[in-house]
C-alpha cells in the first residue's frame, strides 16, 4: 500500500484538475491565497463551499458529487473532523488523490482513500510544496 506523502513532486505534476474544499471568496483567507496561486500556476480551481456562489473567478459546488466531469485531487481546508465524509465523496466522485492541508491531520480518511487507491497528502501546504519542487 502507498504512504501518505509519497510522490509529492509527481503528484503536483499529474493532477491539474483540483477540486478545492472550504475555499473562501475573501483574499484574506489561507484556503484564497492557496487556490489563487494554484490557479496562477496552470491548475484548473474549482471552488467546494456551500456558503459560497463563486470563488476566483470559477462556480463553487456544495459538495464533490455536484462537481461536473472528472476530478484528479480533492484538496481540503476544513477541520479533521470534517475530512471523513469529504474523503468519501472523494473517493465515489473517483478522484485520484487527496490533499489534507497543514494542519488537516485525519489518519483514519487517510487509510481510507490509501485503501481505496487514491493517493494522500496529508499535513502539508500545496503552495509551499509546489514552490519548493520547482527550485
């Protein structure tokens, strides 16, 4: 079975099609800044939050299943707590990985999406890795 936080550089290569969960509107927020430079990046954004109508220019969906077509990574801003049921939808929607950020720690939905063939990042920021495997 894969580890989690294996094959980050090649992870931050093959997926580009990024579902964002918890993704604020306002610049102000971690999960904006985030996003903002994934998508300044070449990385197709496509915000998750309820609460919110749209964010970085692109439509925000309640959840991973009402998200049209294929995702290759969920990545999650929302509390450990929460990541249980995002981990499901990530894996019924078929995603190919999921991304907890630092601070997000849920061993228990890490076993889950490794088990289930997904590949897991957990404890750790897109942004600084993306910016760190491309010195």
């Amino acid at each position: 079975m894969k580890a989690v936080n294996q094959n980050i550089p090649e992870i931050l290569r093959q997926h580009k099609r990024i579902a964002v969960v918890g993704l604020s509107d306002s610049p102000s927020r971690p999960s904006y800044g985030v996003a903002r430079a994934m998508q300044m990046n070449g990385y197709q954004v496509i915000p998750v939050n309820p609460a919110v109508e749209e964010a970085l220019g692109e439509k925000s969906y309640a959840s991973l299943l009402d998200i049209p077509g294929e995702i290759d990574l969920v990545d999650i801003f929302r509390r450990p707590e929460h990541v249980d049921e995002i981990v499901d939808q990530a894996i019924r929607k078929g995603a190919k990985a999921v991304w907890m950020q630092l601070g997000v720690i849920n061993n228990a939905a890490a076993q889950k999406a490794l088990q289930a063939g997904l590949e897991v990042v957990m404890d750790r920021c897109w942004k600084i890795e993306y910016l760190s495997h491309q010195a």
